[in-house]
C-alpha cells in the first residue's frame, strides 16, 4: 500500500493550512515598491534571529533531513562531521571574513572578490557559481523535494513532481524577492526544529517500545559501535579521517565564507553585530542535527533494516512512526522549507547572473529592469535545474554523497583564491587567474577518474586538498609572473593586525554576552565536548 494511504483527513487539513498560511505570510510583504538591493538584499534590515534561524533553515531543509537521514542510516554517524565544522568554520568566518564584506557594501561575493582581483576572477567564480547554484544546490532541493512530495502523489514521475516544485518557489520568489524568503525561512527555521525534535522523539520511542529513554540506550547498544563513531578508519568509503582533516574543512570554509547562497544571508543583517551573532547562532543550531536528524537516521536501522534506497528512510520515519497530525505539519515543513530553500537558491543565481553579466552589459539599467531581468533568470534557471535532476542518482548512491562530492571536485580553487587574498599581500591578479584554470583543470581531471576511469584512487574528499594545492601553488607562481598589487588598494580588503588589535579595544567595553569572540570561544569548546563524546 503506498504511504500516501496513511494520511488522515487531520493531516491534510494541517497540511493545507500551513502551507497557506505560510506562503499568505511571505507575500503580503510585497506592498512597498522594490529596488534592487531590497529585492537582492532585504534592504539590509535582518536582525541576527532572523540571520542565524535563515541559515540554519538553509541547512536543515528537507534537503538535508532526506540527506543526513540516508547517510546515517546507510553507514553512520561520521556524517555529523559536515555539521560540526560548520561551528568551527563560521567562528573563523565571523572573526576575518565578514567585517570585510559588510564593509565593502557589495551585492555578492565575486563583487568582492573583484576588488581584489580584477573582473576575470570575478567573472570566473560568478560563472561557477551560478553552475553550483543549478546543479548542485537546486537540484538537490528538488530531488530531495521530489521524494517527499511523491509519498502524496505517487503516480507522478519524477521530473512532473520537480517541475511543479520549481515553479511554486520560483513564483513564490518572484512576487517577494529575498525579503520574503527570509521571513519565511526565519519561521521556517523554528518549525523544523520543532518538526525535527518531534521526529527524534517519536523514532526514540518507537525503538523503545514507548519509552524515549529506553529507546536511547537501546539505540547505542543495539547499533555497530562503528556507526556511532566520528573517526573512521583512512580506508572508509564515506568519511576517511584523512578527509576529516582535508576535505571537510575546505569545502565547510567554502560553502560558509564564499557561497554566495549563504553568505547572501548575512549581507542582510542591519549591522556587522547582528551578522556575527545571527552566523554564531546558525553554527549552535547546527550541533543539534547530530540529536535531532542523524542518530534518529541511525536509529531506523532498528525500525527498517535493509531498505533499498536509503534515502527512503526518511519517508518512512515520518509516515510509520509519527502520528496523525503531526505527518500533515510535517509534510508541509519539508515541502515549505523546500520552496523557501528553492527561492533562496534561484534569487542569489539570478543576482550573480543579473548584476556580474547583465549589468556590466547594460550598465544604465534602472532599478525595476535589473528586477525584471532577475525574474526572467530565474525562469531560466528553474528550468535547467528540473531537467538536470533526475541524474543525480547515477553519480552516488545516496543525496548527501553526491552533494558533498561535486563541492569536492570543483570549490577547492575557489577557497585558494579567497584565502590567498585574504592573507597575502604579494598575490594579485596575474596568480589569481592561474590559480582558478590550473585548479580547475585538476578538478575536471580528477572528477571524471573518479566516474569514468577509477586510475587514481582519491576519495572525493581527499581529491579536494590536492585540487586546492595544485591551485594555491599556481597562484603564488602565478603572482611572481606580475607586480605586487598596490597595498593602498587591497589592504582595506585583507585580514590586518592592527584592526584586530583595534577590535580588541573595542570589545572591552562591550558586555560578555555581546563579545562575538566570547561568543564563539562557548560554540568550539560545545563542539569540542560533543566531538570528543563520539570519537
């Protein structure tokens, strides 16, 4: 019997509800007239709840349910090493990245990375960006978005269901622009907690026999003590300890610094105070997924061994052990949190598009034509990431592996650029351009041994650091090739000692609890305690 079967008149009335009211909410914010950087930006209003519910919403969408429920239920717990650094790299990204870009005012990250160095690389990781965007972030909402929405209709092919999900968020985007979709993702960002929790404690229970505790312990004595570790093994097919220290870091320090779908996010916080702290907040939140997300994925093994697609496991989480009521809120989060996820990932492509191409093209258009264009983009868009998605399933075996390995194969020359930039002078235009074509050469390299040839036996994560090298060293040897830029020109945009010493000066007079370092001093010694508990 399909699992659609198992929804009561209760659940779809719930679910009707909440998806109305939720969509009624986000677009009555449309009264005012748009400009671009309201449409782009939420007109740099965010406050730092909305930031870090925003991020965290971004990260534990449906997406990342049926993902990080797939791993965990097909080899374990090590795939909470994705979400613990996260607090790490977010602790560095508030100390050195973002008081540059709140500072330099600019509507995305290769803006900024062109005041560094120069419109090709600007151009380039644009270009990249926009890719990632579609492919990888965009279709992996709609594949994840696909699985849950077919459970209601299951009759419906795959690329029927994509379609309709991509033209709801697109629409959705469209009539609210990013403001809406912060306002929704903000609400969104307390419901999935609670719709995670929820989740946590019903698949508990149901191992328990009805009782939550026993359902706990049951879990850590019934399980392999191999998937309830962190540190696995350098031959592990799915989290090596060598890509623990490698990999998982570079791509973290990618999607959270350099990404333009995330840092878009905290370009709309209403000061540099509220960016840090919503950012640091969005890293707590982020631990709590080892609780809420994966040991209940874990968990299901006790529920249903040997399923054959595990990133079904989700699905039947949510349809055989919640109860009526709850599935509708349920259902209705994930598919909401997909559509607000969508808009996000659709409204930060069109704006790379719209104001790194289109506006260098046509550098006199008005504010109300950049807008226009962005929503013709985002049709565009919509409409390559449908047809692209029904491949995801002949690149990995789960959701979770095939996103983590394309930002593997193709960030890493990226995150060379940036953190060369960031932190030495000498590099400059000449090395960054070298830099990106030879780490990108090595990528596609790598990428397509490691689908088609199987010569060099790389895991995805450790392809990542030899991707990145290749790229760093090329830069600096690309730099010698040219003059050091004019520090009068980049030094404002670099990470200096004298304005870290001047911050600290600051922060004397500021109160404990509004002390970002004091602040992200609590978030690593939480996540060193966690990491440590499960080593």
């Amino acid at each position: 019997m399909p699992l659609a079967h198992n929804l009561s008149w209760l659940d779809l009335g719930v679910f009707s509800v909440y998806i109305g009211g939720l969509l009624l909410f986000g677009l009555i914010d449309r009264h005012r007239q748009l400009k671009a950087r309201e449409h782009f930006l939420a007109g740099q209003s965010a406050s730092w709840p909305k930031i870090g519910f925003a991020l965290y919403a971004s990260t534990i969408s449906a997406t990342s349910l049926v993902g990080l429920t797939g791993a965990a239920y097909s080899h374990g717990i090590s795939v909470f090493n994705y979400e613990w650094m996260a607090a790490i790299v977010l602790t560095i990204f508030c100390a050195f990245v973002l008081p540059t870009y709140i500072k330099s005012q600019v509507f995305t990250v290769p803006e900024f990375l062109e005041l560094r160095y120069g419109k090709f690389v600007r151009t380039y990781v644009s270009g990249l960006g926009v890719i990632l965007g579609v492919f990888l972030d965009a279709a992996g909402g709609l594949f994840a978005g696909s699985i849950l929405f077919q459970i209601l209709v299951p009759d419906w092919p795959l690329w029927q269901v994509c379609a309709l999900l991509a033209v709801l968020a697109g629409g959705f985007l469209i009539a609210g622009g990013l403001r809406a979709v912060l306002m929704v993702e903000g609400i969104q960002g307390v419901v999935m907690v609670i719709v995670a929790s929820g989740i946590a404690f019903f698949t508990f229970r149901a191992v328990g026999g009805g009782d939550v505790i026993a359902g706990w312990s049951h879990t850590l004595k019934a399980i392999d003590p191999t998937h309830l570790k962190l540190i696995m093994p350098a031959d592990d097919k799915d989290m090596p300890w060598t890509g623990l220290l490698t990999g998982v870091p570079l791509i973290g320090f990618y999607f959270w610094c350099t990404n333009q779908i995330m840092v878009q996010r905290v370009l709309a916080a209403k000061s540099l105070d509220h960016g840090r702290w919503g950012s640091l907040m969005g890293g707590a939140l982020k631990l709590t997924n080892l609780f809420l997300v994966i040991l209940p994925g874990a968990a299901a093994l006790l529920l249903f061994p040997a399923l054959p697609q595990p990133d079904r496991v989700f699905s039947h989480m949510v349809f055989e052990v919640m109860p009526h009521g709850l599935i509708g809120l349920i259902v209705a989060a994930c598919l909401i949190s997909i559509l607000a996820n969508l808009s996000g990932i659709y409204n930060s492509t069109s704006t790379l598009l719209t104001m790194d191409f289109i506006r260098k093209l046509k550098p006199d258009m008005t504010d109300g034509q950049l807008v226009r264009t962005g929503q013709a983009i985002t049709v565009i868009l919509m409409v390559i990431s449908v047809l692209w998605t029904p491949q995801i399933i002949h690149f990995q075996d789960t959701l979770w592996k095939y996103l983590q390995a394309v930002l593997c194969y193709f960030v890493p020359p990226i995150a060379a650029v940036f953190i060369a930039g960031l932190f030495i002078k000498r590099v400059n235009r000449a090395g960054a351009a070298v830099g990106l074509v030879a780490g990108t050469i090595t990528s596609v390299i790598l990428f397509v041994d490691a689908f088609a040839f199987h010569i060099l036996p790389l895991h995805f994560l450790v392809a990542a650091i030899v991707i990145f090298a290749v790229a760093f060293i090329a830069l600096l040897a690309g730099s010698l090739t040219a003059p050091a830029p004019d520090p009068a020109t980049v030094s404002h945009l670099m990470f200096a000692k004298d304005v870290w010493q001047a911050e600290t000066a600051h922060l004397k007079t500021v109160k404990w609890y509004q002390n970002y370092r004091f602040l992200s001093a609590a978030l690593l010694l939480l996540t060193g305690a966690i990491v440590i508990w499960f080593a």
